[in-house]
C-alpha cells in the first residue's frame, strides 16, 4: 500500500469500536442464532429517492415509522448522479446531509450508510463528519464505505475514477486510524495530512464502526475488510436473496480472515437483500432462477421471518432489506415480518 503511516496504538484486526444501542453489531460468534437484526435500505436508482420521488419529509418519516415498527436500521446510499444509456439522467438527495438530518430526527434506530464513497470527500474530513454525525445520533452511526462504481457521476462531479482500489485503500485506512486513535500523519500517494486530529470527540472514544462490503470475486476487498473493518456486509440485491446464498460468501470472508491472520470469530457478517411484497410476487419468484437474475425474497411475513432466521443460522448479524414498495408503504408491508421474530425471541 502507498503511503506512509504512524500508528500511535491498537492493533490491526479493527474490532476496537465500543458497542452502543443501534450501532455496532456484536462479533460473529457472540449472537445467537434465533433471529438476525433487520435493518431497511432506501434505494435511488430505480425507485426510492430517484430525482426526489421520497423527499425529506417522507425519509424522515419512514425513518420515524421504521423505528416505531422496530427495524434495527436505516440506511441510506451514497450516489450524486445516474446517467444510464438509453435513460434520463437522475439522481438522489447528498447522503451525509440526510444522515445528519435522521440523527436529529430519531431516538433509537441504528443510521448507516450503504456506502459511503470515499471518492467524493476527502478521508480526514469524512472521519469528522462521522464522529460529529455519531455525537448527533448518540452512538447510532455505523460507517459503511465503499470505492464507488458509477464513472458518469465521477466525470460529472470532478472526482478522479483512476486507480480506484489503491485509493479506496488508502481512504479507508486514513480514516480508520483518525477514528480509532483521534490523530494521523500521512504522506501518501494519494492523500496527505500532517497533525491531523479529530477534537472533539463523538461519544465513542474509538468512534463509529466501520462497515465494508465485498463479493467472491474481490479478493483484495476481502483481504481489505479483513484487516480493517468491523462489519463485512455482502450486497445479495442483485441476486438470490436466500440463505443458501451465504455459505460461500461466508468461506470467502473466513478464508481471507485467516490470510491476515485475524480470529473470523471477530467480524460482524451481514447482508443486504431485495424483498418483494406485492401480490402475485411470489408466482414470479418462483421460476428457475438464470445467471444475472434478481431473486428477492417473497411469501407471506411468516415465511419471510422464517428465511430471516435461516440467515442468522448462517451467521448473519443483520439484514438489510432493500423492499420493492416504496415508503412508509413498505414499511408497513415488513411490520408483521418484525412482530413474527420478536415473538420467537421473547418465546
């Protein structure tokens, strides 16, 4: 990696984030099996906040309902703008403004982005924001980041789109030092900071934990959120959107763990996945499923709650449903999901 660094403390396996009530997701081997977190994604390309459909007011009440209904989380993406061939140009809200806005706005449920991009916002900066944001919410952040992957809006909005792993590599480490230990001194290839210090401090003194997210075929992000991350999360929208799917992403995680040498035992595993409720759902769902397709989850809340808990018997410590219906409608639709495992946890 590119760059030099100065690490006053702590080790390397990025579990130092202090647990808080909606914030960090407990190690793998420490949550029990019965039933995983859950936690609600508001998409923006096809749906969601596409050019303002869900506006401010909505996103704050569905995050209002979301935690009344008892979700764990909200997420919110990161995007600026979406140019896709044969299609108009659209885009969502800035993400950062919305979370500060979610933090005042809630009391209990877990923010997160899903992800950050680390491209649009320089790294020392972005360690700020976060620890300011966590103070805002109380300990509710969880930071999740990513390299991006939409060239148009890089272009449009002037960020380079060159050597985007080496940079995301970069930024993630800048950014978890400054949070883990307060200060850093960097000279890199990509970034640069002298005396570096985050004052004050948000409410945990190693801040928000860091959440990263890779697929299979990404063996050095695996390797990356191995050695830095407390949360892996791995993005089931685009596919099948069962249980079944985890094994295999799951040996990844644990095979890369052991390349770094790191206790897999020490990573949170989570997933993100598509949910369809609308009637007649189902009848589509059930067709073979070919290579490219998507595969949500459908059925009635009890099979749904029924697959959630087959995700925490694979290891999952959170869910995050991306849902077909949009706003608090799809909230509403996943509500009886929710009561059905908190039943069977309080049985």
């Amino acid at each position: 990696m590119a760059g030099g660094w100065r690490e006053t403390a702590g080790d390397d396996s990025g579990t130092g984030a202090t647990p808080a009530a909606g914030g960090v997701l407990p190690p793998a081997a420490s949550r029990p099996p019965s039933a995983p977190r859950v936690g609600y994604f508001v998409g923006s390309i096809v749906n969601g906040m596409r050019d303002g459909a869900l506006r401010w007011a909505d996103l704050a009440a569905m995050a209002t309902l979301a935690e009344e209904v008892g979700f764990a989380s909200f997420w919110l993406p990161d995007h600026l703008l979406f140019r896709f061939p044969g299609e108009a140009a659209h885009g969502p809200w800035e993400c950062w403004s919305l979370v500060a806005a979610l933090a005042a706005a809630t009391d209990r449920i877990g923010l997160g982005t899903l992800v950050a991009c680390t491209a649009y916002r320089n790294p020392a900066l972005l360690a700020k924001t976060a620890d300011t944001i966590d103070e805002i919410s109380g300990g509710r952040l969880t930071l999740g980041l990513g390299a991006g992957w939409h060239e148009p809006e890089y272009a449009a909005y002037g960020y380079p789109f060159d050597h985007r792993f080496e940079r995301f590599e970069e930024a993630v480490v800048l950014t978890r030092i400054l949070l883990r230990e307060g200060r850093a001194d960097h000279h890199g290839a990509f970034h640069e900071v002298t005396g570096c210090e985050l004052r004050p401090r948000g409410p945990r003194p190693q801040g928000p934990p860091v959440l990263l997210g890779s697929l299979r075929n990404g063996p050095r992000m695996m390797r990356l959120t191995a050695r830095h991350a407390d949360i892996w999360n791995g993005w089931l929208v685009h596919g099948r959107s069962r249980a079944d799917a985890v094994p295999a992403l799951r040996e990844a995680v644990d095979a890369a763990c052991a390349e770094v040498g790191r206790d897999p035992g020490t990573l949170a595993r989570t997933v993100g996945i598509a949910v369809d409720q609308r009637p007649g759902a189902g009848a589509a769902a059930a067709s073979p499923l070919t290579v490219g397709e998507r595969l949500p989850l459908t059925g009635t809340p009890e099979g749904i709650a029924d697959e959630l808990r087959r995700f925490a018997a694979e290891g999952i410590s959170e869910v995050q449903v991306s849902p077909t219906v949009d706003g608090l409608a799809g909230i509403e639709l996943m509500a009886p999901v929710l009561e059905r495992l908190r039943q069977e946890a309080s049985g």
